[in-house]
C-alpha cells in the first residue's frame, strides 16, 4: 500500500504530525521527521490486517512531497489502503537487522488511536505550464520585441535627435515593469516555465527560485562522484525515526551517539535498518573519549542466526587507519588495508571526520575531508550502516554525531 503526503518547506525543516484516514474509516498520526526531503520515504509498518494464516501482510509506504508554496497538507492514495492500528515510521521500508545482541532491529511502537473528524483529502500536483502563463509569456515578448523594433527603426530614421534616447530607455522601463506584471499575473511556480522569457521576468522569479532551494551547502555531497542524493541527515542527538539499536554498549547520552565495549575482545557496534546502501557515500563525526579506536560500518548482512557479516572502518588515537572485513567467523576480522595518516587528529576527545565512498567495489577512504586511500573488494555489494568501537588493550567508548548518507 502507498501514500503520497504533501507538506510545505517550514513543515519539512521544522517536522510535523499529520493525520491519514484510511478507507475504513480508521485514522492513523504520520510523524514526519525534522530535516525531511522531497521524495523521503515513511514505512508505516504493521498497518495490512493479517491473513488467514495469521500472518501480517505488509505496511504503508508513505512518500513525502514538499511543495514550492505553502498548501494545506494533503495525501493521495496511489493504492488501495487498508486498515491499520501500527504508527511505527521508519525512513524507507525494510527488514529488521539479523543480528545479536548489539545491532538490533527498529521495534514497534504503541498502537496510535483512531481521531475521529478528519477527513481525507486529494493533493494533485500543479501543473508547471498552463495556457493562461505561456499566453502572458508570449504577450511580454511580443511587447519587447515590438519595443525594441521601434526604437531601431526611429534611430535609423532621426539619428541626429538626442530625445531617442530618453525616449528609449523611458518606454524600455515600461516594458519591463509590464513584463513584470505579467509575470506576477501568471503567477508561474516553476523557473523552467519562465526561463524562455526576458532578463525581467528572470528577475522577478529570483525570489521565487531561491525560496525552492532546500538543500544548504552542508547537505551537499563533499566526495567525488557529485550529484548524489542526501538520504541520511541524523545529528545523532536521541533516537528518531532512523531506530539506531541502543542497549547497554549503544547509548544516546550527551547529544550525541556512543559506542563501547566492556571487554577487550571483541568490538562494539550499533546500526540501523532504516536505509540500505550499495552505491554511497557515508561520514559521520566521532571522537574516541576512551580507549583505542573507532569507526563506521557498512553493507551490513547475517552472516548466521547468531552473526553478521560487515566492512569497517576504523581510526586511532595514534594516527593509524584501516579498513576491515568481519565475516561473522569470530575475532576482529582480516585487514583489508591499513597505515597511518597525519590528518588523523590525535588522542582523546578529539573530533575527526570519517568517510567512506563506495562505487563498484572501490571504497575510498576520508579523514577530515582528505582522501587516505583506495579498498578494491567485491566480498559484500550492499547491506546497511552503523558505528563502531574497538579495543586494542583497553576499554573503548566512542562518541558520534552528524552521521550522512548520499546515494549515487
């Protein structure tokens, strides 16, 4: 079952609860996270009545569109919906991780009760062209080209009258106050639709185009390839819709994320089962508060009922790197690469930002934003993400924010 919810720009940056009904009459709240982008998918899970076998059938896929102009929220069916009792979101729909004790899969939350008095509503998209705007359009250009025919001809005519001029750039305003009229008349959304007009109309949609622009430049993808798509922006700060596993060794504590271990003999790792990556890049901040090293995971899978298989990516406090291959067979896994690297920020309690970028079995690696080496490694092609604490000889605690993914 899908759903398309459709929320203003405020709504998107700011996070908002609205209402869906579903054809049975049952209403159900849809949390929309902070920081939500246009085409970020919502996993309502739990929300298809079972079988006759007792089986659950499914959830509701909720896709969010964020609208250029501020509209009254509204959702269209794009399926048929049935009943549903379950308001667990998660970011897109996936199954739970198979894992042990450490990485732990998003777990339901309380049965959302029915709100009677809302009602459902269609949202249809705004056409970007209508006859009544490429009308006006075609109008303001016919008025400029018939100005500047005019004055051609006048000057050709009477070249020694001074007044041309000022005559000239006196009906030239004109034309372009008329043409920005017309084009406030039009009132015309999209940049595309106007973008065959004049530097006037271009003009007047200035404002327009810098209001639709919802990725700031943090967001942007600093490693190459460029023009990857941000589907991942969690600070880390507490537990959201992205379900990162907590339990006693993965905890939200201080504002951020932190990952540790109580033995030395084996390593720490908390994930999430909101997004599956292959193609990507990952990075997130971290600082070792205690211990040897830390790190991020990726391509998370089981490896058994009772392991997972995954690559990391670890750092030190004495500068050294590496990058890993746990089989799920037991130990700290085989060292794909490693070395040491004085972009490391040393020690600590001192912050580092680590990436990875994965494209075709290639895994570049990043320190602070500067590329260490490259992995060539065709073992695992996709699977999901997570942090990492590993001890070498002492008790390891691992803090981590600002964690992103972009898709290729």
């Amino acid at each position: 079952m899908h759903a398309t919810l459709a929320i203003s720009k405020a709504e998107a940056q700011t996070g908002t609860r609205r209402i869906l009904t579903l054809p049975d009459g049952r209403q159900v709240v849809v949390t929309v996270p902070a920081s939500a982008y246009d085409g970020q998918v919502l996993y309502l899970s739990g929300m298809d009545n079972p079988d006759s076998a007792g089986r659950s059938a499914g959830g509701l896929i909720i896709t969010l569109f964020v609208q250029d102009i501020s509209l009254p929220p509204t959702i269209t069916n794009l399926e048929q919906t049935v009943s549903a009792s379950n308001s667990n979101l998660v970011e897109a729909a996936t199954s739970p991780l198979n894992s042990g004790t450490r990485v732990a899969a998003a777990q339901p939350s309380p049965v959302t009760p029915n709100i009677s008095g809302a009602s459902q509503k269609i949202f249809q998209r705004p056409a970007f062209f209508n006859a009544k705007a490429l009308g006006l359009v075609a109008l303001v250009l016919l008025v400029l080209l018939a100005s500047v025919s005019f004055f051609y001809l006048r000057g050709v005519n009477q070249p020694g009258n001074s007044n041309i001029d000022v005559a000239a750039t006196t009906h030239a305003n004109d034309a372009t106050a008329f043409a920005s009229n017309a084009n406030a008349t039009a009132q015309v959304n999209s940049a595309t639709s106007t973008a065959q007009a004049n530097n006037a109309v271009a003009t007047a949609q200035a404002t327009n185009a810098t209001a639709t622009a919802v990725t700031s430049n943090s967001n942007t993808n600093a490693y190459p390839p460029r023009g990857a798509t941000l589907v991942l922006n969690d600070p880390l700060s507490g537990q959201d819709a992205n379900q990162w596993s907590v339990d006693t060794e993965c905890v939200f504590t201080g504002g951020s994320f932190h990952a540790s271990v109580h033995r030395t003999d084996y390593f720490g790792y908390c994930g999430t089962s909101a997004i599956t990556v292959s193609n990507f890049a990952y990075e997130v901040q971290m600082s070792i508060v205690r211990g040897d090293y830390g790190g991020i995971v990726f391509y998370i899978n089981s490896a058994s009922s009772t392991a997972e298989s995954f690559y990391y990516f670890r750092i030190g406090t004495d500068s050294s790197y590496g990058l890993f291959i746990n089989k799920g067979t037991g130990g700290f896994g085989q060292e794909l690469q490693g070395g040491t690297s004085s972009t490391i920020n040393t020690g600590l309690n001192q912050s580092n930002l680590i990436a990875v970028v994965a494209s075709n079995h290639n895994f570049d690696l990043y320190v602070n934003k500067q590329f260490i080496t490259t992995v060539k490694d065709s073992t695992y092609n996709s699977g999901y993400i997570g942090v990492i604490a590993v001890p070498r000889n002492n008790l390891t605690e691992v803090a981590f924010s600002n964690a992103k993914v972009w898709r290729f």
